[in-house]
C-alpha cells in the first residue's frame, strides 16, 4: 500500500524567508506526486505535479519540488515566501496504473504555513 | 478557473440522522469523487463515480453512505444514519478523463458535525 507522510504539521516563517516543506512517500510500485494548497474558506487547488523527466518541477507562484527516488522524497520549496503563502499544503501520490481501491489520490496530513510580517 | 461548487458550508446534524451532502462538479467533467478530512487527520478517499456508477470505494464507504447524481449537474453524497465518527470535512472533486496524472478539482468542502 502507499502512504504519504507530512512531518511537519505547522510552519510559521517570517516574510521573505525560504521555506520548505517537507515529504515522503512509501510505494512498491511507481506513483504521479503532487503537491495541493488549500488557501482559507477554498478548495485543494494543485500547486505542482511530477509526473516523469525533470525531477525538478516549478508552479506559476514560485513554488519547486524536487522528486527524489533515492529518498523516496518530493519537498515544497520556495526561496522567499509571502504573506499571501499562508496556506494549507497537501502532498499526495496516485499509482501510475491502477485498479481497484488503489487508484485515487493519497494525501499525506497537511502542512499549516502561517506566513508573518 | 471553473469551480467545483459544495452546499452547505456547515452542517449540523443529529447523530442517527441522515445528511445529504450537494456538489456541483465542473460541466465537462466525467468523474467525481468524494474525500473526507477529520480533524487532524489526513484526507481519505471515499469514492469514485462515471458514468451513473460506483468506479471505486474505500472501506471506509459502507453502508451507511451512497452516492448519486440525480440530474445532469449535482452529485451526492449520503449519510444514511450519520454517527459521531462521521464528523469531518467532505471534499468533492471532479474530473476530465479520470487519468492518474490528472489534476483533481475540489469544492471547498462542507464541515459535517455530527452532536
């Protein structure tokens, strides 16, 4: 089975800080990652996704992460965060083939990031 | 962006009663799916829908739930009989082409507390 761990449940950082998010993965088999955000009162909008290539995959606000085999690993990074970022973050992973109740989106717990000036 | 749409927000409800959860997917969209979130925990997949049937279940999808889409726009999700452990946030999501590589979009959730 495939789990996802978020070890770090909250990050308070100051504005303009480099932040990073952390998390691994557990899987057998290959697996699409992803990274999701919940800002207040929205719904998980996809952040970034690695779905093959590049290990290193980039969203339209700056965020990166970087898919590590070895580690089994897939970090959120950013170098300098905005008040904006305060937000929840979801890693999750999906078999890359699938079936039966092993096909939907596994997330990991969540990581609270409270942005301060 | 096109949104996911859930009714309500908030729902409070006896335990024993049953809920009706609503979500409005994305038009084109051909999958749906419901997620919950208890407090603390992570997000858990309960079920998946195409094409006016069950696709896939988790365990936790007993019973006491089903799913639907009563007309060509809403989808959802019932407690039959709501018990205190069924309070969480319930997330609907939909999708184009339900592959794995593709992106989920979510409504905002409904709040389920169950007294």
């Amino acid at each position: 089975a495939q789990s996802v761990t978020q070890l770090d449940s909250q990050v308070p950082v100051f504005e303009e800080a480099p932040v990073e998010l952390r998390c691994n993965y557990s899987s057998s088999v290959s697996v699409y990652l992803f990274w999701y955000v919940q800002y207040p009162n929205q719904g998980l909008q996809l952040l970034l996704k690695y779905l093959s290539g590049s290990t290193l995959v980039e969203s339209i606000n700056g965020f990166e992460a970087e898919f590590n085999k070895s580690q089994t690993s897939f970090h959120l990074r950013k170098p300098s965060v905005h008040i904006s970022d305060t937000a929840e973050y979801f890693c999750a992973v999906r078999l890359q083939n699938y079936g039966g109740s092993q096909g939907n989106l596994i997330f990991g717990k969540g990581t609270k990031l409270s942005v301060k000036p | 962006e096109p949104e996911v749409t859930q009714t309500p927000s908030h729902q409070v409800t006896q335990m024993g009663q049953e809920v009706i959860l609503r979500c409005v997917p994305i038009s084109n969209h051909l999958y749906f799916y419901w997620y919950r979130q208890i407090l603390g925990q992570k997000v858990e997949f309960l079920v998946s829908f195409y094409n006016n049937e069950i696709s896939e279940k988790s365990e936790i999808f007993d019973d006491q739930f089903s799913v639907e889409r009563p007309d060509g726009s809403n989808f959802t999700l019932k407690i039959r009989s709501t018990k205190l452990e069924d309070s969480a946030m319930y997330f609907c999501a939909s999708s184009e082409a339900g592959l794995p590589s593709e992106k989920l979009f979510f409504g905002s959730g409904t709040q389920l507390s169950v007294l």
